[in-house]
C-alpha cells in the first residue's frame, strides 16, 4: 500500500491510498480530492455549513521530496507522500495549508534574503501506562521497562529519513519526548506530520497506545509542541546570533522575534488552536507562563535556548529561538507559516528586539512585568478566535476562504466540545491526537 497524504486545518493527516506498484504513477498525476475536506472537524465531522458545499473537485499533488514509509509488522512498508492541493488544472488552490507555508518562506527569502532552519519537538502520553505508578522522569529504568518501544520508534524515524535526535521519558507521568534533527522549513513541518503518524503506529504495534493530545485528563500535565526557529542568509550562515547584544540575539533576530511577540495572541488560535490547548497554556505548567523573550525560561512564549559552550563551538550554529505556544491540534504547515509571516512583519516593521526575561516571571512586581512588556494569551480556544479576528495584519496573511474555513471549523469543534462531559471532552481529544 502507499497513500498520498495532506493534513487538514486540525493538524489531522488524511488521504488515499493506492497500490505501491502503481504509485510512480500517481507521482505525477497526484490523485482526486474534495474541497470539504479541509472543513472535517478533529472528530471527523464535516462541518455544515461549509465554504464549498458539496461541489468542486481538487487534486493531491505529491511532493517527491516527501516521501517516506511508515514500518507494518510481517508486511511491506506503507509508503507515503505529502502533497500540495491543487486545482484540477494543476494550479495552486488558495486554500491549500502546504502551500501557505510555502509562500511565507518565498516571501521571507525575496524581502530579506533569509530562510528558516527548524524542528519540531514532540511530547506525547502513552495511555495503557499506570498514572498513578511512580515516576521516574529522565531515568534509564522507565527507557528499559519500555524497551522495545524506544528503540523501535527510532529506527522507524530513521528509516523514514526523519533523522531522529533524542527519545526520553519527561517529567510528567506516563510523558514521553521524540525530537529530529533540523531542517529547513518545509521540510521540518512535514518531518512534523509523519512523526506523529510513525510514534502512533509504532506504540500501536507494541501493544501501547500514545496520544499527542494538549490534555488528556482533568488538571493533568500537558503536551506540547516546540517548534525551533534559526535564521540562516544567502549561503547558508546563521544570522541569529550577536554576541554584542541582549541575549546574543542580533539585530534581525531581535525584530523577527518582536514581530511573534507582537501577534502572539492572534497566532495562538492558529497554534494552539483545540479546545482543551487553554487547559495547558497557563502559568505553573511549564508550557506557557506569559508572552515575552525569556533566556532559559521554559514559561516564555519565546525562549532563546541554551548555547553549549565547548571549545572550538559555534554558538551562531546552535543558537535557536524556541517557540513553546504550539501543540498538535495545529496544522504544522499553518503554525509555522504563521512564525514566518510574523517575523517578516516585524522585520519589515524594524521593530527593536524585546527585553530578554531572565528568572522567574512570578518574582517580578507589576512595574516591571510592564517594562519588560510580558502579556498573557488568550484564555480559551473562542478568546483566541477573537482576538485572530481583531488582527488585521494576522487575518491579511490569509486566503479569504482559507480563515473563513478555519473559523468555521474552530466554531464547530468548540460547539462540539461543549456538549460532552469532561470525561467524554479529554477522552475525544486523547483518541483524536
């Protein structure tokens, strides 16, 4: 089997599968799709009424760059490809989410002559391990008593060219943290949406069951997505970095992260953008404590990551902002599309780089909290819709039937959540993710 994939405005990886012997065929011809595909809710609703109705007809194009393979047990690999939508002629579709991506990186590259070199990283819970056992976070003992899983997601990482780095048990119980090398951007968004689908089959075949999910039970610890953002020029050379300035972040660096900064609370719609996302992005959860550049502070919307200072380092080639208010429920492509197109802005803004926080921001007064210019986000999944819609800067980055279509599919899942216990909400968005 192969199966020619896109990932829809939930982050959630659909497509057609064909037979392998004929996908070189399929290559080059992509294969048929239906533009309200991209209005299906995570719970796999279509939304009604929808931008499309039930008219039209799209095509996935595969990207060959893309290809990769997901490990079957005492079977052949399933091959799979991630593609652009297009029309029927070929043509870009305005509403296509790789696309999106796509252009914010020619954009970026024509105004600035810089590129984006990025990694997601991965939390996930396992479910079929006991809460209430001891944790032992970061221990050898919980990476054997898991064995073989560990060593079986890696290697199948590696075999999809995903280059895996590092496979850990985190702080929470049941957590578990898979992080890959970096790329450059559009690669590092799709490296994003196959990881996911590679850790879950894999856990599967083991006999566990894992889940991406922000939340997967009431007050519990939540997972994230930390998606690493470095600037490189014409040729390659990291540009980030300033040993001269605040937080050794240069010039360009300094506006491209105000730029985030200064649309963070419109971007976290488009990156945190479930329901149950709020429940983690608060203070004390180690996720997101507040909208400013922290140095070291894993409560920074924006966190400027820890440079290794070895003999004969580089530190312009490991320095990397990190940012924390992303989680699975978000389409990769958008997400960091959306970081993008808000460095640019800042960039093309001249905006002055924020103050860098050092220390915990529970130890500032007001007064200075002010200063430093940390704001909160936004405190539910409809607050944030809001305030995406308040920003015109944001909502112009988009195709109109491309927000429109997002809108109404946020609207429709919070309306849908409402309806459920809390029991039901958790367990919806643990099976979905």
């Amino acid at each position: 089997m192969a199966v020619i994939l896109t990932s829809d405005l939930s982050g959630q990886c659909r497509g057609r599968s064909v037979r392998q012997s004929e996908l070189d065929k399929y290559l080059v011809n992509g294969s048929g799709w239906v533009p309200a595909n991209l209005a299906i809710n995570p719970f796999g609703e279509i939304v009604s009424p929808n931008p499309f109705g039930s008219v039209g007809d799209l095509r996935l194009q595969p990207d060959v760059t893309s290809l990769s393979q997901i490990p079957l047990p005492d079977a052949e690999p399933t091959k799979v490809v991630l593609s652009d939508i297009v029309n029927q002629d070929g043509s870009a579709w305005d509403c296509c989410p790789r696309t999106f991506l796509r252009n914010a990186i020619a954009d970026l590259k024509a105004e600035t002559g810089l590129s984006v070199l990025s990694s997601f990283e991965h939390e996930f819970m396992l479910l079929d391990q006991d809460p209430e056992a001891p944790n032992i976070a970061f221990s050898l003992r919980n990476l054997l008593e898991l064995e073989p899983l560990g060593s079986s997601i890696m290697a199948a990482l590696e075999d999809a060219g995903l280059e895996p780095e590092m496979w850990l048990p985190e702080y929470a119980p049941r957590q578990w943290e898979v992080t890959v090398a970096p790329a450059d951007a559009l690669a590092a968004a799709d490296r994003a949406i196959l990881l996911r689908e590679i850790v879950r089959n894999t856990a599967t075949q083991l006999g566990h069951t894992a889940s991406f999910s922000p939340i997967v039970e009431a007050s519990g610890s939540g997972s994230g997505v930390h998606i690493h953002l470095s600037l490189l020029d014409d040729n390659n050379e990291p540009v980030a970095y300033d040993p001269s300035r605040e937080g050794g972040l240069s010039a360009v660096a300094g506006s491209f992260a105000a730029g985030i900064l200064k649309h963070a609370s419109a971007i976290s719609a488009l990156a945190a953008s479930g329901v149950v996302s709020y429940e983690r992005l608060a203070p004390g959860h180690w996720s997101v404590g507040g909208v400013f550049l922290g140095e070291n502070n894993r409560e920074a919307l924006l966190r400027i990551c820890p440079l290794y200072e070895r003999p004969n380092a580089n530190p312009a080639r490991q320095y990397n902002l990190e940012f924390r208010g992303a989680d699975v429920t978000s389409n990769p492509w958008i997400a960091l599309g959306t970081l993008i197109r808000a460095g640019l802005e800042g960039i093309r803004s001249n905006l002055p780089a924020p103050k860098v926080v050092s220390g915990e921001t529970s130890d500032l007064t007001q007064e200075q909290l002010d200063e430093y210019g940390v704001g909160n986000l936004p405190h539910s999944l409809g607050n944030a819709l809001d305030l995406l819609a308040a920003d015109d800067v944001v909502t112009g980055w988009f195709p109109e039937r491309l927000l429109e279509t997002f809108v109404l599919v946020k609207r429709a899942e919070i309306e849908h959540v409402n309806g459920l216990s809390d029991d039901e909400k958790y367990a919806a968005y643990s099976y979905a993710y």
